[in-house]
C-alpha cells in the first residue's frame, strides 16, 4: 500500500477522535562553512572587498590583483599575487541540486596527464583537491625562439556553493609549501560569490566585471594608444 494513503488514513483517523495531526516542518538544510561565502550568507567581518560583479574579492594588504580583459574590455578572469605566487580563481554557474567539483576535478587531472603534468587527488582546507604539476609554456620573447614547456607547481581548489562553482588555482612556492598557502589560502576563503537569479548552462562563466575606477582607467589607456584623428582636408581651389 502506498505510504502516502496509509498517512492519511491516520490522520483522519485521529481527526475523527478529536486527535490534532502533528504539525509538519520544513526544515532547511544548512551546510556550515567558514568561506568561501555566498552572497546571501557573507559574515559581517569588516573585510573590504574588490567588486567584480559575480566575485567579491577581498583587498587584503600585500596582495596585488591583476584582472584580465580582452578586446572586447570583457572581464575574463581574475588573479592574486602574493609574493612569487599566484592565485587564479574563476566562478561558474553549477545546478540547484547538486555540485560539480567531483566531475570538474576528474577533467583537470585527466587534462593535465594528457599535457604531460600529474596531478593527484589529496584533502585540503576545503575538502577534496588535486595537488601536483602542469606544464606550461612560458610566453616568448621578442626575437628569441620559443621557450621549452616547463614544470610547474600547481593546486587546484573548488568549492560548490548554492548554484555555483567556485574554482582556485596556486602556482609558485604556495603551491608546495603549506606556509607560503596560508596566505592565498585565507584570500579564497573570504571570497563572495554573487550568483543571481538568471539562468545560465552548468559549468558556464558567470559575468565578471571592472570596478567603474578600473574600467575608466582601462578606458583612458586604450584612448591614449589609440592613433590621433586626423585633422579634415582642407578644401580644394
């Protein structure tokens, strides 16, 4: 017999007897965490944060953020130096239901393997992360031949937050040396998501964007390169 018609053959039962049904509770499920946070759950820490639309990033001292744009002055992604190591971080729209992180790390190692690198599957300050090297080609120089591909140190951090995923990446000393990480490590920790409402395809970017100072300069410098107009012909006789 279905439960549900057994549940309401009682409740009619007991109602018939005068019994009052037991009130029914929603209970949210509420997963505890320390960051990153969501923008819906962001503590009030006092900690001044770097507005980049879909990423609250956090302006801690002896960090420097380098955004990158293309042509099109389209955010693309976003980096933190400490020191001689980095921090990439990149947000992406991820189901209601369920997160990606375990899929998204299986495609990271599977491509760094394929690209000569190793990375392993280890635990970390946010759970399940993969830990190793990539290689890469460092960008050549004017006139010279291009470089070898080289090894470097690399962890790849992800957290699955309510319809997003937030994606870390360290390379330099922080990527080996627990130390040197704490720093960076703290940076992802007090990052903001800011999701929105709209719909978007799992495993899509969400729109980053230049604070208006950064982007007014960004634009006064693209003004500066670009060539003079100019002056109209005069007339002819």
């Amino acid at each position: 017999m279905p439960f549900g018609r057994r549940r309401n053959r009682i409740d009619r039962s007991l109602r018939e007897r005068g019994v009052p049904p037991e009130p029914q509770h929603k209970v949210r499920e509420v997963v505890a965490t320390t960051g990153p946070w969501d923008s819906a759950d962001v503590p009030d820490d006092g900690v001044a944060r770097i507005d980049l639309g879909s990423l609250l990033l956090p302006a801690v001292p002896g960090t420097e953020l380098r955004v990158d744009v293309n042509t099109q002055q389209k955010v693309i992604g976003a980096t933190l130096r400490y020191g001689d190591s980095l921090l990439q971080v990149a947000v992406f729209a991820a189901p209601r239901a369920t997160g990606i992180w375990d899929d998204v790390r299986a495609d990271l190692a599977r491509s760094a393997s394929g690209q000569g690198g190793r990375l392993e599957e280890v635990d970390g300050p946010f759970g399940p992360e993969l830990a190793g090297f990539v290689r890469a080609t460092p960008p050549a120089q004017p006139g010279q031949p291009a470089p070898a591909p080289v090894r470097r140190p690399a962890r790849f951090l992800g957290v699955d937050g309510p319809r997003w995923f937030l994606r870390g990446m360290i390379s330099g000393p922080a990527a080996e040396s627990p130390e040197a990480a704490a720093a960076l490590e703290q940076v992802f920790r007090q990052i903001v998501v800011v999701r929105g409402s709209a719909p978007m395809p799992v495993r899509e970017p969400l729109p980053l964007t230049l604070p208006p100072q950064a982007a007014a300069q960004l634009a006064a410098q693209q003004a500066a390169r670009r060539p003079a107009t100019p002056p109209p012909a005069a007339p002819g006789p």
